[in-house]
C-alpha cells in the first residue's frame, strides 16, 4: 500500500474525498472481509461503534452494527431521533460531542444535507455518513462498486445506467461521483423533473461518457448494469409533484425482454413498485446480494479506519 493511502482516523462523508486507488484498495479489502464475515473475528474486541440515526433505516443501520459485531465489537445509539436528546432541543454538535465519550467510532444519518461533515468538525473520533439528505451515501456507493466488481469481474469498459429519482437519490449522487474515476459509458434515466442535479453532472462529465434520457426502453439492451431507485415521496417539497412522476419508470419482465443475457440489476432498497416481483427470480437480480456486500464493505471500512488494518 502505498503512503498515501491513510485511513486510520479518517472521516467518510463524501465519496468524493477518495481517489480511485483509495477506493479500490476498500474494496480489496472487503473482499478479504468475506471469509471473515462468515467465521467472525476479534480485531476490533473493545472497541464501539455508535450509529446516531436521525431519520428511519434497516439495511444501513443493521449492516453497519452487524459489521462491528462480526469484528468483536460491539455498537450502541437510537435508530429515530424522537428517542434521543434532540427532541428535548440538543443540536448536533452537541450531541455528537456527548456521543464521542461512548465510542471510537460514530456513523450518522441526518435528513440535512451536510449534517455529516458538521458532525465532523465538532467531533474527535471518525464520523461516518450514513446519508445526509438528498446529498450524499458514501458507502452505499462502495458497496455498490464493490457488487459490480464482485458480479462483472471489473467495472472499468462497462455500460452503467442509473435510473429514477436522480435528483433527490443520494445514493446515486454519490455513485456517479465514484464511477466518474472507471472508464465506464453512463446513462442517465429518469423524468425531466428529477435529473441528476447540476453540479453533479457538470462533475462527472469532465471524467466520463454521459447520455441522459427520459426513455428507458432504448437503454436497456445497452447497458450491462441497471441501477434502479425509487422515487423518494419524503424528499418532495410538494406531493402534487411526487404525483406526477410516482410509478415512472417500472422495472418488469417486459422491460428486459431484450436485456443483455448477463445484465445486472442493482437497487440500494427499499423498493416500492419500481422493480415487479417478478424479477427476483431471474439471473439478473442482484440487489438482496447488495446486503450482504454491504456488510463486507462496511466491514473493511471500519477495521481500516479503526486501525486494525493497515
């Protein structure tokens, strides 16, 4: 490894603090967290992650708390923020300074966007950003890289489509940041009023290859990786406008009638209607085995910045 790959002590808040040889490096590392996470291990016993969620989660939450379990550690904090101190009016660098007493690591989701990199500038121990906002979702986007990696064999001279709510989508936005450093072709796809916001685009179009479209039908024979989100009703200001975009783009058996043989489709979940049940069963699904790479992933994050590897 070389000097400049640093980790120990690090905060996680934008994808966009990592270079490509940093990124690559965490998910060669969480690729050696497989055979760890099945057998477990003691190399973080003693040490405690905190996970400070101020808005609902299931796969983030628990994949992080079982992420330190399988290292021998062990996690503590409240998973809404009516069970916590805020609501008796403690703001966030107060509670992030009271937390950094319990733990050596804190990972937080917060519905402002940036709240993370806030939390950061009080706190002593790493934070790491388990979604802020409509902003970022740092190691969704690792666990999404590390899935591609895992299921195409590499991700550079693939043809990537993200689709849905990209205006909104944190996870997407954090996605085509890291993307933008492969030599991928990416397609764009979703209604005119939820495209990937401005300076995302601008971003990622310096780097990479950028279609965007309105059509999915056209992309789908294109394409070796379907990224499917939902239309996120929480993050519209105005639920006239969710209405109008809700159910937009549907992910059927149809839909993938003339799909590449070996496509994959990834979705960070939860999904509501747009992939039908009936894709579950085919060979290009792929997004339940995303929570199991989300473990390994987080995994690796946590014993790098915790120290226990180098």
């Amino acid at each position: 490894m070389g000097v400049s790959l640093k980790f120990e002590g690090r905060d996680v808040i934008s994808i966009k603090d990592f270079s490509r040889e940093e990124i690559d490096y965490i998910l060669k590392i969480g690729q050696a967290m497989e055979s760890i996470a099945v057998k477990g291990s003691d190399m973080l016993r003693g040490r405690i992650l905190a996970t400070l969620f101020f808005e609902p989660s299931t796969r983030t939450r628990l994949s992080f708390e079982a992420a330190m379990h399988k290292l021998g550690g062990s996690a503590i904090g409240f998973a809404e923020a009516e069970i916590a101190s805020v609501k008796k009016g403690e703001n966030l660098a107060d509670t992030v300074r009271v937390v950094e007493n319990y733990a050596d690591v804190i990972a937080l989701r917060h519905p402002l966007e940036g709240a993370a990199r806030l939390a950061a500038e009080f706190a002593k121990v790493p934070i790491i950003n388990g979604g802020s906002g409509a902003e970022e979702h740092p190691t969704q986007a690792l666990l999404d890289l590390y899935t591609i990696m895992k299921e195409k064999g590499e991700i550079d001279g693939l043809k990537i489509a993200l689709i849905g709510d990209l205006r909104y989508g944190r996870t997407v936005h954090s996605l085509a940041y890291a993307l933008s450093l492969y030599n991928i072709e990416l397609y764009l796809v979703s209604p005119e009023s939820l495209k990937m916001r401005r300076e995302v685009l601008q971003t990622i179009k310096e780097r990479i290859s950028v279609t965007e479209k309105t059509d999915l039908e056209k992309i789908v024979p294109l394409v070796d990786v379907l990224y499917v989100t939902r239309i996120q009703k929480e993050r519209f200001p105005d639920p006239a406008e969710y209405a109008k975009v809700k159910g937009s783009h549907k992910i059927d058996l149809e839909t993938l009638s003339k799909a590449k043989e070996d496509l994959i489709i990834l979705h960070p979940l939860p999904r509501v209607d747009e992939i039908a049940a009936e894709v579950d069963n085919t060979s290009h699904a792929r997004y339940f085995q995303q929570v199991w790479n989300g473990i390994v992933v987080r995994m690796g994050l946590l014993a790098l910045i915790l120290g226990a590897v180098k």
